[in-house]
C-alpha cells in the first residue's frame, strides 16, 4: 500500500505529458486502477475518490509508452551456437561523447557589435545624474506640500492648540499643588443669567473660595491695565489688540454664580484670575489676580479663610456634575451661538 502512495505521485511527475498533455500514460492509468481496486471497500475514502477523478479525466485516452531501440554498451560478446557451429557476436559499445558532438552544430560566428551612437553615450552617462535630481525635486515637492499643509493647520487652528496646551500646562500644575480637597473642573461650558452660553477654561471650588481662570497664550510684550478696554501684545515690529482677559473673564464668574445660586455676601468669594504662559512678557503695571501660569497655585492658597461650608461644597459639586455630564451637549450649542455671533 505504501509504495503506491509514492510511486504514482512519482510517476505522474515524471511522465513527459503529465502536465504538458491532458492525457496520461499507460503505466500511470495502471497505477490509478490499482489504487482504485485496493481502494474500493472505502468508495468515500480520499485515495479512492483522487484515483477515480484522475483517472477520468485523464486516463480515457491513455498515451502509449514511447518505443525506443535497446542499446547495449560495454557488454562482453556471448556466443550464440547456430547449426552446431559457435559464433561470437560481438555488440560494439555506442561513443556517446562523439555522436553528441556530430549533432551538435558549428558554432556560428557572432556579427559585429554596430558601434554606439553618441546620443546613446550621453544617455548611459547622464542617466544616473537625471535619476538623482528627479528623486530631489520629488522630495523637495514633498517637503513643500507638507510646510504648507502645516501653514495652514496653525493659520486655521493655531491660536485654539496654543489656548489647549497653556491650559493642560496650568491643569498639571494645579493637581500638582492644590491638595486634594480642592475640587477642580476643565472646559465647562455653562449658561449666564441672559440664557446664553459661555465656556470656562478652569474652575476651582474649595471651602476658601471659588476661583474662576482665563489662561492665555500670547507670545511677546504685553501692555494692558485693569480699565482699559483692549490690551496689546507686541512682538517685533508686530501688534495686535485683544479683549481685557479680565473683562472676558467678568462674564465667565458671574455665570459661575448665576448657576451655584450665589448672592449676597457669598457672590465676595468667586475670585477672577488670569493666567498667562511664560512666552509673555508683561511691560506695564498689572493688576495682582494677573500672573504667570506658574504662580497660580501658590495665589490661590494665600485664601484660607473658610467661606463655605461643607454643605454648600456638596451642592456645588452636585450643580457642576450636571453641567459637565451636559458638556458634549452644551459645547455643540456653544459652537453654534459663537458661529452665528461671527456671522451676524
């Protein structure tokens, strides 16, 4: 059993029409109809199955085995007795190495090479040299493409990603150095006393106040006061005028209020702070709650009288756990009022 497995794979490879022909030979349809009667207990079997399909398709018409001429080499003469009398025979070895040299053509002598033209010199030379400077000029197309992609990212978003990273430089600061009871919120939108929406950058609520910050991210000299309406911010030969942080930040603390229910005596506590990154340089006279990113912790904590109590804490926390449970919403309604504040 056994050598069949090998032989008839074998024989199938080496047949010359096996996978040139459609057909098989003689001796690989017998082997097929070996396995197939060794094979037939088990008609399901996959010996079985793989012998009758090659078998049927490729043993309907088998091809005969080539005949050739047996050709004796190196054998001694054997007498052969003819009528009593002994003859030798002698069968003279065949010399392969000269019947293949009589079948083998002469060599035929190869025509001269034409000789090169000169547009084909310079071609050969000057190939490798345009080849180079294409994969420059590619690369520099690349780089361009991608400087201009990234002009147009911080044209479009970089004040919005400058704003995001002063602001989580100010949140790691804030968990660094506040202890723990201080409770600490990011990004809350929430609406105002007039039903519209506002977006605060940080807000802080503990027992000693309640802190509400404007971060800013300017870069260059800044001159401002407490009263004017628009500070500047210099850099170079270059100014630009931007809104009081302090006066945008008035909105954002009495919104804060407006939504915790505070009044009276407690509306004294909700402080208003701004916050700027170290790549501003302050030339005028600010007023004290304007300070660097850095030093916003340290303010802070100079509040230690208590103002509120652990009660009033836990509504707090309950009334900005809902706004910032909202915050997907409301900043979806946010964006809207800004887009339509912009266009009208």
């Amino acid at each position: 059993m056994r050598w069949t497995r090998f032989t008839l794979p074998l024989l199938l490879l080496i047949s010359p029409l096996a996978f040139g022909q459609k057909q098989y030979t003689e001796g690989a349809c017998l082997l097929l109809q070996h396995q197939m009667v060794q094979f037939s207990a088990q008609p399901n079997s996959h010996n079985y199955q793989s012998a009758k399909r090659e078998f049927d398709n490729h043993c309907q018409n088998p091809i005969p085995a080539p005949v050739k001429d047996l050709v004796l080499t190196n054998i001694p003469a054997k007498p052969i007795t003819v009528g009593g009398v002994k003859n030798t025979v002698t069968t003279k070895p065949v010399n392969n190495t000269a019947a293949a040299k009589a079948a083998t053509p002469p060599p035929v002598k190869p025509a001269p090479a034409a000789a090169p033209k000169p547009a084909d010199v310079l071609t050969a030379l000057f190939a490798p040299v345009l080849v180079f400077f294409g994969s420059i000029l590619a690369l520099l197309l690349m780089l361009a493409m991608v400087i201009v992609l990234l002009a147009f990212v911080a044209a479009r978003y970089g004040a919005r990603i400058k704003g995001a990273l002063a602001e989580r430089q100010l949140h790691r600061i804030l968990l660094r150095e506040l202890p723990t009871s201080y409770q600490h919120y990011r990004n809350l939108v929430i609406p105002t006393a007039k039903g519209d929406l506002t977006e605060v950058d940080h807000l802080v609520v503990s027992a000693y106040g309640i802190f509400v910050i404007e971060v800013k991210n300017y870069r260059g000299w800044i001159f401002g006061g407490e009263k004017q309406p628009q500070w500047t911010v210099q850099r170079f030969r270059s100014k630009n005028r931007f809104m009081n942080p302090l006066r945008q930040n008035y909105k954002h603390t009495e919104a804060v209020k407006h939504l915790l229910g505070l009044n009276g005596k407690d509306t004294e506590a909700v402080h208003s702070v701004v916050a700027f990154s170290q790549r501003a340089e302050f030339k005028s006279q600010i007023p004290k709650n304007v300070m660097y990113i850095d030093l916003v912790g340290d303010y802070l904590q100079q509040f230690y009288l208590p103002c509120f109590s652990d009660e009033q804490i836990r509504q707090f926390s309950a009334r900005l756990n809902m706004a910032l449970s909202s915050r997907k919403v409301l900043t979806k309604m946010h964006l809207a009022q800004v887009k339509a504040e912009v266009e009208g």
